[in-house]
C-alpha cells in the first residue's frame, strides 16, 4: 500500500514506504532512552513540539513519520496524543490493576497486528495512522 503526498514546492507525487518493524521498534526504544534521560520532561516538550508533524522526538531522529490514512498528511496533534499518550497510558493503568497481564497481552497484540494486517498496529487502526520511513 502506497501513500502519496503532493509537495508545494515540486508538485509531484511521493511515494512513501512503511516503516519496517526494526525501525518501530528502534523508535520506541530511543523514546523511552529520551523520556528516561530526561526525566519525562524534556520527552514530553519535545514531543509537544513534534507531534503537530506526526513525530516522536524519536521519530524525529529516525526520520520516519506518522501518516493518517484518511487525509494522507502528517497525524495531527490530536491524533499524535491519543497514539502517543492517552492509548500507552491506558494500557499502563488497566496493566498496573492487572499486575502486568494486560501490558504483556497489548504487546503480543501489536505485534501481532503488525506482522499481520499490513504492517499497522492495533493503534494504528484505532487511530487511523500508519507509520511511514522517509530516509
């Protein structure tokens, strides 16, 4: 499945290509560096920055980019907190009353989801993004 995005300055169309599961997972790795290192704060202000460009401070580093599906432009701040924080919070919270269970169970899911619907998480459907690479 191929994306495209007019751009102003060429007008021609381009091709985007999924972000492979190395990468994702690079992502999420390097978030989680960066949240810890800088003690959520920095995290979560830079995030607020980024996220109008469909980006995690990782993303950002890793040049890949969270595309909703509908519109095919960068995800919005609304979708980017609800992707990013809301949705990872939820999990936390229904994981911590469950002594973990509900943590290990949303992982399997999403891998799950990614090796078998087309490279997109259950997130990724709830929210109606998908995460592209653009090195």
């Amino acid at each position: 499945m191929s994306f495209e995005n007019m751009s102003a300055a060429s007008a021609q169309p381009t091709e985007y290509r999924f972000a492979s599961f190395q990468h994702r997972l690079g992502s999420y790795a390097l978030d989680w560096g960066l949240a810890l290192l800088t003690l959520g704060i920095g995290w979560l202000i830079w995030s607020f920055i980024v996220w109008p460009e469909g980006q995690t401070p990782a993303k950002k580093i890793l040049k890949l980019r969270t595309i909703n599906v509908v519109t095919k432009q960068p995800a919005t701040w609304g979708h980017m907190s609800i992707r990013e924080l809301l949705i990872p919070l939820t999990v936390a919270i229904a994981s911590g009353i469950t002594g973990g269970v509900v943590w290990g169970a949303w992982i399997a899911v999403e891998i799950c989801f990614y090796f078998l619907k087309g490279k997109r998480t259950l997130r990724d459907y709830w929210v109606k993004t998908v995460v592209v690479n653009e090195a």
